[in-house]
C-alpha cells in the first residue's frame, strides 16, 4: 500500500522536475538569444549603447521570473504529500549539485538592481580588467584589453571588491606617466605633457570632466602623471599611446632626457 502510494507520488513529481527542467532550459536559450540581439543593436547606437544594453539584465530578470511562476503554478497543483517530496528533491538538489548556480543567480539579482557595474562598463575583478560585454544571472562576461574573452561567476560579487572605471557613462578617467631626469627643465616638461594632453583628438575636457598634471620626486626620475578624461571609453589605450608618444617625441626635441640612471622599477 505504502509502496503504491510512493510510485504514485514519484510518478507526479518526475515528470514536474523534468518540465521544471525544460522551462528553464527554455528561459535560458530566450534570454540569449534576447541579450545577443540586444548587444548587437546596441553597437548603432553610439554613445547611448551603454542605455541600451541596461535593458538586457532587466529583460533576463522577466524572463526568469516568468519562468519561475509557471513552475510554481505546477507545484500548487500537488497535493501537501507531493508537495513535501518535491520540496525535498528540489533542495538536495541545490545542496548537491545547484547551490554555485543559486548563489549565482542571487548575484545576478543583486548585480541588476544595486547596479555596481553595468554592461559597458570598464571593470577590475579580482586580477581581472575589461569591458563588461554581457551581464547574465548566472555570470558576468568581460572582454579584457588583450581581447581574451572572460567568465567570472556572479557570486564573486560577495567576496571580491569590483571597481567600475565609468560608472555607466561613456567618458572615462585614464592616467598617463612619464618619467623624465631629475636634471631636466620640469617647467618645460609640464608644458609639453599638457599641450600633448589638450590636443589630443581622445581628450574630452570640460568643467567636470578637467585634467590634472601631478609631479613626484623618484629616487631616479622625476614622474609626471596627468589624469584626463576620454569622451569614449573604447579610446583609453589609444589615448594613452597617443599622448604618451607625442610627449616622449616632443622631449627628445626639447632635449629633456628620461633618467640617466635607472633601475627598471617605473615605480622608483
């Protein structure tokens, strides 16, 4: 009797965890398939790309959760013994095999709504730096500036600290350095450093967005940073380059020298 009344139950809540299965399965491939046109579209649209592509997690999170009320509809039409079996599949199999994917998916939950980084982003995670390119509820994808293509899980968001270069804008924040000889004129070399920085086709200078030139005594060199801000982030290593070569070219015509004695450490 008690066996009959096993199977019968285990006959109702099977076929439940495999159309659980497949709705989420189907949910998935519909959000990529969405997030996938969405980025896409998003590259026509200039500067406002990083608007459109915030659309994306929010669309996932629909998804989902739609995905989640059709299952739970299922599950409400099993009697309190089903039910209590289907509960208890359903949180062995967290514990075993899902519990990564759950705290994934709570990471990407709280990644769409506090928003500490968005898709377009410039992020550090942990040793890595990119473009944030795709924010799934699972994990979050970013191109790195050696275009390696990276996946980071989203539950690293509550044991790693991310910093967002941007913030959700376009315009962003990069540092040059160079370093030139404790005997050369400074005066002259900050002069060079700002005209490189000012004329630069990448720069975009305004009253929030303003440059800083900074000088630090090394044990070897004297350093100029110049902090200054690029209208598209995409232009940041091509903005370094630039200003960077100008700078270094328009010394040598100015006859201000890097350091003469050197010990390989930038940082010295």
């Amino acid at each position: 009797m008690v066996d009959t009344q096993l199977a019968e139950i285990y006959d109702e809540i099977i076929p439940l965890l495999i159309d659980a299965v497949v709705i989420f399965i189907i949910a998935y491939l519909l959000a990529r398939v969405i997030s996938f046109i969405l980025i896409r579209t998003s590259e026509f649209f200039g500067h406002a790309r990083i608007g459109v592509r915030m659309i994306v997690p929010i669309l996932n999170i629909l998804i989902y959760t739609v995905a989640i009320m059709i299952v739970i509809q299922r599950v409400l039409t099993l009697s309190t013994i089903e039910l209590v079996a289907f509960s208890g599949l359903f949180g062995a199999a967290i514990g075993f095999g899902l519990k990564d994917a759950f705290a994934n998916v709570i990471g990407g939950v709280i990644i769409a709504f506090q928003k500490p980084f968005r898709i377009g982003d410039r992020i550090k995670m942990g040793e890595y730096y990119g473009e944030v390119v795709e924010l799934g509820l699972i994990d979050t994808r970013i191109i790195t500036p050696d275009d390696s293509y990276v996946t980071i899980p989203n539950h690293k968001i509550f044991t790693q600290s991310v910093a967002s270069a941007n913030a959700g804008k376009t315009e962003m924040q990069v540092v040059v350095d160079v370093f030139i000889d404790h005997t050369a004129d400074i005066a002259r070399a900050i002069e060079i450093f700002k005209d490189a920085i000012v004329t630069s086709r990448h720069v975009y200078i305004t009253d929030a967005c303003f440059y800083t030139i900074l000088t630090e005594n090394k044990m070897y060199s004297v350093r100029l940073r110049a902090r200054a801000y690029v209208w598209d982030l995409r232009d940041e290593f091509e903005c370094k380059a630039e200003i960077s070569r100008r700078t270094k070219t328009a010394f040598q015509e100015a006859g201000i020298y890097p350091p003469r004695l050197f010990s390989g450490d930038q940082n010295a």
